[in-house]
C-alpha cells in the first residue's frame, strides 16, 4: 500500500506517551495502525506544521500502557516508519539507572548498549544469510548531534553518554543482577531500546534514543519494599513528581529536534548499512524484497 506521506523523521514515545497524546500535549492526524508482514504497528500520527514534519508512535499503546517491552512488535513498529518513508527516528525510554553520578529525572544519550533480552523477534533477516552489520556506532552519531544542540538550545540539561542494559522484563532485577551489569560497564538498565534500534539499522535508518532517570536500579540505593507503589518502593514521591517534569519536556524537546532537521538533508553511515549486500548482488534497492 502506497501513503502520500512526506515525512522522513519520527519519532517513538516510551514510557507515558500515551498520557501526552491523551491529554493533547502531543497532537496530531492519526493515521492508524499499519498492517506489515509482522502484524499490526502501534497506532501512527502525523504532526505537521509550518516549521516542521513528523511521525508519533507510542510504543506501549496510544491510551495507556497496555503492553510491556518484552511483547512490543518492534518489527512491525519499524516497517510501518519505514513503509512512510521515515529515514530518522528518535526514541525515548525511562530506564533505572545503575550509575549513581546520574540523578531521577536526568536526560541521557545513551551511546552504547548491552543485550541481556531473550526470545525477541530480534531481525528481519531470520532464516537469510544477510544481517551481519557491524555495531559500531550503536546509536547514529549525526541524529546525536542534533539532538545535543536542540537540548543545549532549550537549556535543558543532559549527560552525553551511557550504556544501556536492555533487560528482557516484564520484571525487574535482582541486586545480583545489576551487580553484573555494573561489572559489564552498565549506566542505565531499561527494557525497549533492544531490538529497536537493530532493526532500524537493518533497514538503513538512522535512530537514536533520549533516555530519562526514572529510578536507582536494585541495590544502588538501600530503600524498602512498599506494596502498591511504583515498583514496589523503588521510586518514592519525589522521585514520582521529578520524573513527571521530566516527560513533560518531551513535547518541545521532540518539536525542537524536528525544526533543526529539517532544516537540512541528513546524511550519514546508516543509510548504507547494507550495502556490501547490495555490491554483491545479495539484495537490490527495494527494501521491501529483502525482508520478505
């Protein structure tokens, strides 16, 4: 199916992006979910204005958070951005943070990645001979920069760098657990960054992630377990009200981002992620043939 779409940069909301569609802080055409080989993707919207183009996606669910990271459809998310012609995205997600010089509510750029998932539809190249993409950046180095300069140019403050563990949920971990991740280089423990942005690698998209503090992983701080609060009393009231400013940014920082790339062409090593398969006759120029 072909969309009169011509927006190549979007963007996927984490962990409340439901509240900012519901509330109308994020506003925009919906276009709906899109059928893909892989199943339906999470509900599109479209935002333009005068000043800029982009694509919205909530990850867990446009009404609430109706699906936890272990079962999102990532494969199906990143096809239906694709399908519309996206080249760029931008994600976000709320990890814990298991590096203390970092504090709740904090912007982060995570510039590297641990794989702890399991089981996850991890690639659209299952049962081929092609995927063998080196993972060096992780996270695209031109999409980072303009994100840095539209944080500098809110005055929002932010830490340039952390390594991510992608955790496979829906729990949380254990003290040891973190223990080795800290062992590994760990800065920020999430769930939802793998294998979203292997898979936009794999079909020559340039993606990137804001990650935001949400609480200290297990261990790091010695707080007790409260039954019926926010991960069980891993994150107190403070911390609850320090986040929720925080999420509350994503509007303008995401609404910035879009007016500097359009601005001009982006251009950069993730739209040729594939082509030693394309030199060698492996795959042509339809995107489309390689995953099918």
């Amino acid at each position: 199916m072909k969309y009169n779409i011509n927006v190549t940069f979007a963007v996927i909301g984490g962990s409340r992006a439901y509240d900012l569609l519901q509330n109308g802080n994020i506003n925009g055409k919906r276009i709906g979910a899109l059928q893909t080989p892989f199943g339906n993707s999470q509900p599109v919207y479209l935002i333009q204005n005068p000043q800029y183009d982009m694509l919205f996606l909530s990850r867990h669910g446009e009404k609430g958070y109706n699906i936890t990271a272990p079962f999102v459809n990532y494969r199906a998310n990143i096809y239906a951005l694709k399908e519309l012609g996206v080249k760029q995205i931008v994600s976000w997600s709320g990890p814990g943070t298991i590096n203390q010089s970092y504090k709740i509510g904090e912007f982060v750029l995570a510039d590297d990645i641990v794989d702890e998932t399991h089981g996850r539809e991890s690639t659209f190249y299952k049962n081929k001979g092609i995927g063998f993409i080196r993972q060096f950046p992780v996270f695209c180095p031109t999409l980072r920069q303009y994100i840095r300069y539209s944080l500098n140019n809110l005055l929002i403050n932010f830490s340039e760098s952390g390594t991510y563990v992608c955790t496979q949920g829906p729990r949380l971990e254990t003290s040891a657990e973190i223990r080795k991740y800290k062992s590994y280089g760990g800065d920020l423990v999430g769930m939802t960054l793998v294998p979203e942005v292997f898979l936009a690698k794999e079909l020559e998209m340039c993606y990137a992630a804001i990650c935001y503090v949400t609480n200290y992983a297990e261990g790091i701080l010695n707080r007790p377990f409260k039954a019926g609060e926010l991960f069980e009393g891993l994150s107190n009231d403070t911390d609850r009200k320090t986040v929720e400013k925080a999420v509350s940014k994503f509007p303008i920082i995401i609404t910035e981002i879009a007016k500097n790339i359009k601005q001009q062409e982006l251009i950069c090593q993730c739209q040729s992620s594939m082509e030693r398969y394309k030199i060698r006759g492996d795959i042509g120029t339809d995107w489309h043939e390689w995953v099918t």
